[in-house]
C-alpha cells in the first residue's frame, strides 16, 4: 500500500460522512415538524403544534449531535491523510472552525435564543465546512493523480460544483429570516426551501460517499 496513512485516514473521513448522512435525515424530519409546527400554529390547533415542537426538539438534537460526532471524526481522518498529502491539513483547520462555531450555534439553540447571531453563526459554520470539503476531495484528487487514475480526478471536480450547488442553497436559506425577518410567512418559506435543500443535500451526500468509497478502494488497491 503506497499511502497507508491516506487509506486510514479516507476510511475514516467516510465514516464521518456516513454519521452526517444520518444527521442529514434528521433534519429532513426536523424540516417537516417545523412545518407541522408552522400549520398548527396557523389553524390555531394545540395538538398539531404541540406535536410539531416535540419532533422539532427530537430530530433537532438527534441531527446537530450527529453532525458534531461526524466533524469530531473528520478532524481524526483528515489529521491522519495528511501525512502522506498535506493539503488535508487544510481541510482539518477549517473543520476545526466549523466545529466552534457549530458548537456555539447549538448552545445558543438549546437555550432557545433563535436570532441573528444563530443563523449567521451556522451560515459562516456551512462556509467552513464547505471549503473543508473541497480541500478534502482536491486531497483525494491529488493522491488519485499520483496513482495514475484520472477518472478520479474528473469525477472530484463533478462532485464539487454539486457541493457547492448544495451549501450555496444551504446558506440562502439561512439568511433569509436575517434580511427579511422572522414572521409568520418568512419562516413558512424558509421550512419549504429547508425541506428541499435537506432532501437535495441528502442525494450528494450519498454520491459524495460514492466518491469516497471509490477513494478507499483506490488506495487500498496500491
């Protein structure tokens, strides 16, 4: 095996990916209670909006626990691929931000001060994240060109712009009760647009984890 460390590292950077993945569809769920929530409080029913809040609460925790643990093993994979390729010290270095900051978006959540500071917090967090990903599939692309394999190549820079697609919408979302304030009609628009970038954001994770399981398997391979 030519990048022992890299293969330990992308295998763990994998399973990271997959606790996200389960993350990703609690916040699915999270986004449709929230719209339960929304209709209960619409039509005036205590038991829909009850029930909305109970699974916002549920999901929620379930969702930013999941996306914590799966940053905590990021850190643990990207530190370890980058003895054989540094550029997955940059990757690490802005998962470590994120981390912070996430950190402090789900503290500021549990004491229910929703606000401009939560919402921007988590916006800058998605940032983050975002450019560790791309750093981690250019680590991915750099080890596949050393082992000849340009397929891997073309296929990082396709899942990349989908990356992109997906976090830029993430951000939209979240910025929108900043400009526009958070009433009744603002917040029923944000839970159908987080409703779909949930579900699109879960299909590229699930090709994302494609990317990296064919990254494992090429390093395992030579």
């Amino acid at each position: 095996m030519k990048f022992p460390n890299a293969y330990q590292g992308v295998k763990k950077i994998f399973t990271a990916e997959i606790l996200s993945l389960i993350g990703a569809a609690c916040m699915i769920i999270f986004a449709v209670f929230g719209v339960v929530a929304l209709a209960g409080m619409a039509t005036a029913s205590g038991d829909t909006a009850l029930t909305g809040g109970i699974g916002l609460a549920v999901f929620g925790l379930a969702g930013g626990i999941l996306s914590l643990i799966g940053l905590l093993f990021l850190m643990i994979g990207t530190k370890r691929a980058a003895q054989d390729e540094p550029i997955f010290n940059q990757a690490y270095m802005y998962i470590l931000c994120s981390l912070i900051l996430t950190l402090a978006s789900l503290i500021i959540s549990s004491i229910w001060l929703y606000g401009t500071w939560d919402n921007m917090s988590t916006t800058v967090a998605n940032i983050l994240a975002m450019i560790a990903t791309i750093f981690i599939i250019n680590g991915v692309q750099n080890l596949a060109k050393q082992l000849n394999r340009p397929d891997m190549v073309a296929t990082g820079n396709t899942y990349m712009i989908l990356l992109i697609v997906v976090y830029a919408v993430q951000i939209i979302v979240r910025i929108i009760p900043v400009f526009f304030g958070a009433n009744a009609a603002t917040s029923r628009v944000v839970g159908i647009l987080s409703l779909a970038a949930e579900i699109v954001s879960l299909i590229v994770y699930i090709l994302y984890l494609v990317f990296l399981g064919k990254a494992k398997k090429m390093l395992a391979e030579n």
